[in-house]
C-alpha cells in the first residue's frame, strides 16, 4: 500500500514539474516577443533619428543652405590682379564671403550659415614662379597635370600652437618628414586634418585648402581643375 502511495506521490511531483516546465517555457516566449518588439521599436527609432541627423557638415552629398555672396566685380583695383573666380565650386560649397588685401584675396566657401569648425579655403596671390615654387611642399606630395598646370596635392595634419610654444622631437620629425605643419597664433594647442591643393597660373598661386573635412581627393582635384577652367 505504501508503495502505491508513493508512487501517486511521485506521479504528482512529476506533473507539477512539467507544468512548471510549460508555463516557463510561455513566460519565456513572451518575454522574447517583448524584447523582439522593443528591439523592433528602438530599431526604427534609431533609423528615423539617423534619418533626422544627416549632417550638412559632412554630407558633401547634400546642396548648400545658403545662397552665394556676390563675387567681387572688380578686384584687380583693390589687389593688383585678376584671379580665376567662382562663387559656386559645387551644389555642396557656394561662396561665403572673401577678404582681400595687397597682391591676395581669401574666398571662403561654406554650406551653410554656420561652420561645426571646418575650413574650405581658396588663397590667391600674385607672387613669381621662383617664390611660388619656394611656397609649397616637396615632400610627400602628389602631383597631377591639368591642361599643362602642375597640380600638387599635401595631406598633413596641422599642429595649431600659442605664440610661446617649444617645438617637441616628435612634432619636427612629423614636419621634415612631410606629414605635419605647425600654425603658430593659436590660442591653444590643437591638431586637425588639412589637405591642400597648389598651382600656378598667370602669375597667381592658388591654394585650396581645406582644414577639419574628410574631403575625397577626386572631389577636391575636381574643383581646383574647376577654377582652372573658370574664365
């Protein structure tokens, strides 16, 4: 009798367990359903935030906010010579405003009304062939050829220092090797990206030079051989 008794005994604790087991297992597939549909949710939250922060900064895909400024009519008589000039150098970079001075103009080319601390420069300056070539980089350089104008193209980074600043080993050995400059003025110490394209037409230096960007080559060669172009 006892034998029979604890074999119902045993039968019962069996059952128990496997509905234990069964309604684990359920709770447990709801609980993945769940995380499957906040993960699904978080998902398409991240795609729309992505979509909502496509950056104009960076996006050289995308047209400029702004229009251009008006190019200077005549800036011969304020400079001494006439550059090559665009106000347009793609959908993405229109001119913002250009500062001249005695045998040189600056025009800054931006894309929208404020910058995230990125730089596009075109510097103009009447100067000779001989200064000219003294001016720009020799090593570890790229160099094209454009309707017989050498084209020469310097990525560096830019070490940004204070007036007072001591050169270090580590920082001359980056500028004789040719992959660093130093900028002195600077209110602090601060190192960013700055790739420069170079030429020489018509008794004018050209540099394009753009600072804080990850500007592809092909991108930039095609602008500066737009200004060549330009009439």
């Amino acid at each position: 009798m006892k034998k029979n008794n604890d074999e119902f005994i045993i039968k019962i604790i069996l059952g128990v367990i496997a509905v234990m087991v069964v309604v684990g297992g359920i709770a447990l597939l709801k609980s993945n359903d769940r995380t499957v549909a906040e993960d699904d949710d978080d998902g398409y939250d991240e795609f729309v935030v992505q979509e909502e922060e496509k950056n104009i900064h960076n996006d050289y895909s995308l047209p400029a906010e702004i229009e251009p400024v008006q190019l200077p009519e005549d800036p011969e008589a304020t400079i001494g010579f006439a550059p090559k000039q665009l106000d347009r150098l793609s959908d993405h970079y229109v001119l913002a405003k250009y500062e001249m001075a005695q045998d040189s103009i600056i025009y800054y080319y931006q894309s929208a009304e404020t910058t995230s601390g990125e730089r596009f420069m075109v510097i103009c300056t009447k100067m000779s062939k001989d200064d000219y070539l003294n001016s720009i980089p020799t090593k570890n350089v790229r160099t094209e050829n454009y309707k017989d104008i050498d084209l020469t193209y310097s990525e560096r980074q830019l070490y940004s220092v204070p007036n007072d600043f001591e050169m270090i080993e580590p920082i001359q050995k980056g500028i004789d090797e040719g992959t660093m400059e130093i900028e002195y003025g600077n209110s602090l110490e601060e190192v960013i990206k700055k790739d420069s394209f170079y030429w020489y037409d018509n008794g004018v230096k050209y540099e394009m030079q753009v600072r804080n960007q990850d500007l592809p080559y092909s991108l930039m060669y095609d602008m500066a051989r737009k200004i060549i172009d330009a009439e």
